[in-house]
C-alpha cells in the first residue's frame, strides 16, 4: 500500500509555468536559497479535495506583505494556479493518499546579480508533494513523544513567528535536540519567558480537568488546524483557554495534542519520557476531536494513516 510515486512524473508551476519538478531551479544567488528570505504556505487534501486552501494562501500573502514581498499576482489567481498543479497531479494519487499542496515565494535574485537571462522580481513556486502516511501512521497508535527542547523560540522582538517563512533554523535545531535524547521525540520550544511555544509545523493543546488549553497566538505560527480544533472544541462545549502554559502543566496534563495541517489532530504519548495522565492514548476528549475533525473534512484520516501500519 505504497504512497510513494516518482517526483519526475509530478508537475510544478516556476515562474509562469507549468514544469515537471525536476526543471524547478531556483538560483544560486536567490535569495530565498541564500538568506532563507522566502515566504510560504501549504495545505492538504483529504481524498484528494483540498481543505481550507483559501484560508492558507490568505495566509501566505500576510506573511508576504510582513516580509515586503510582492508576489506579482493576486491571492485569486495564486488560489486558481494551485487548483491546477493539484488537478495536474491528482492522477498520480494512490487511493490511499493524498497531497500537500505548497506555495513558496522568495525575493528572488538582488538586482545587484542579476545576469542576462536570469528571473527577475520574485520566484513563485506552487507543488504537491505526498504526505509521508507510512512514517507518521503509529503516531495514532502510539502517540508522539515530545520533548521540550532548551532552544527557544525566536521572539516577536526580533522576528514575528506569526510570519510562515522559508527559515525554519530555529525549530529545526529545537527537533535535533529532542532527536538526540530520542530518535522518536518530536521537539517543542519554550518562548523566552519559559512558557510552551510550537515545534516544526504544529502547534500544542493540553487538556486538565476537562478544560482545553493552549498557547497564545503571538508567540507561535497559529496554524489552520489549531483554529479547526479550537471551533471544534468550541462547538461542542468544551471550555477552551488561549493562554500562557509551561512545562508544569505539560507534566500535569491529562492529555496533550498536536495540530498540523498533515497531521489534523494527534495525540501525545509523553512529555520528556513522563507518560501522560491519562493512561488511553488518545484521551477521551482528545478522540472526540480528532472524531470530530475525521466528519468536518469527510475523510477518517486517523484509519488513513492507520492504514499504513500493515506495511511494518
């Protein structure tokens, strides 16, 4: 049960056209490749329809407009352009699959470098890239072991993290740290004040007597997935508070979550190798989020990724 299709066969769009992925290059002296100075975003499919795309470009384009990068087309056209590369490449989808959908756009080449021929302005590119099921389906089984890493994040000071950028340095390095106590953890950082931020891609929830927490939006990259767990939450009663948390109440949660656009909603086995209070992995209530989030995209993606483990 492969997710697995040659990246040669899948189309991309560069610069005003449509290309296989393999003729997507991107400068030497771009500098989205030198200086990270990029902005991006991305969205899934679920059965191959996908979920808040709209909503994710709207994002982009905040992210463009803090970074002071014009893109050269309108968030209307960037929506029709990803429609089609994902239209161009859903025959390529398994039945058990689907795709990240990516719009990336860097500052392109200083005039400084530019050379006949080259690109001028921005490099805008859109592509899918199939979401890795088989490596995270135990996860849902399981649960992901996080770890809180002594890397902190970058604070709104000096970089907002309300901002998707290119530059993932300072959670990557948060992500070796947890790898290096243990291959499995995911890594979590902490804000300069020593209160629970994010990690590469996901945002966190703990869940204490019924009530669901999780931190506030100025110090993370509040994702699309955590405003769909927090509606669901909402809608179904639930007490929810966005508020500052520290690793107290990571070790005293009764269950703990993360959200990702890939992942949805997935349930946390461990805090730096302290199980959870609740001993069921998922906890009750964060089942019934990730139940409720399976109905609103019309896709159990819990069985989906679950799937995958038949191939161990």
């Amino acid at each position: 049960m492969s997710n697995q299709k040659s990246e040669k066969k899948r189309t991309a769009y560069f610069n005003g056209q449509f290309v296989p992925e393999s003729d997507v290059r991107i400068p030497l002296r771009d500098h989205g490749f030198i200086l990270g100075d990029a902005g991006y975003d991305m969205a899934r499919t679920f059965h191959g329809v996908p979920f808040k795309m709209k909503e994710h470009i709207d994002r982009l384009y905040q992210t463009l407009r803090y970074l002071q990068i014009d893109p050269g087309m309108a968030s209307t056209e960037m929506l029709s352009l990803s429609e089609e590369v994902l239209d161009r490449n859903k025959h390529l989808l398994t039945e058990d699959a689907d795709y990240w959908i990516a719009q990336r756009v860097t500052r392109g080449i200083p005039s400084l470098y530019v050379e006949p021929g080259d690109h001028q302005g921005p490099s805008v590119i859109i592509e899918c890239s199939v979401i890795p099921f088989y490596e995270r389906a135990r996860h849902y089984r399981d649960g992901i072991s996080i770890f809180i890493s002594s890397v902190r994040r970058t604070p709104p000071e000096c970089l907002s993290p309300r901002a998707k950028t290119q530059n993932y340095i300072n959670l990557k390095l948060a992500d070796l740290e947890a790898k290096a106590h243990d291959p499995e953890a995911w890594g979590i950082t902490l804000d300069m004040n020593g209160n629970l931020c994010e990690g590469v891609g996901n945002n966190v929830f703990l869940i204490k007597d019924g009530i669901i927490f999780t931190p506030r939006e100025q110090y993370v990259l509040a994702g699309l997935s955590r405003a769909t767990a927090i509606d669901l939450a909402q809608n179904m009663g639930y007490e929810l508070r966005v508020m500052d948390l520290d690793i107290y109440d990571a070790y005293n949660a009764d269950e703990m979550f993360l959200t990702s656009t890939s992942l949805c909603i997935c349930p946390v086995s461990s805090v730096n190798g302290q199980a959870m209070g609740e001993e069921n992995i998922p906890g009750p209530i964060t089942q019934k989020l990730m139940d409720g989030f399976s109905s609103l995209v019309k896709c159990d993606y819990v069985k989906q990724y679950l799937s995958y483990l038949s191939e161990e």
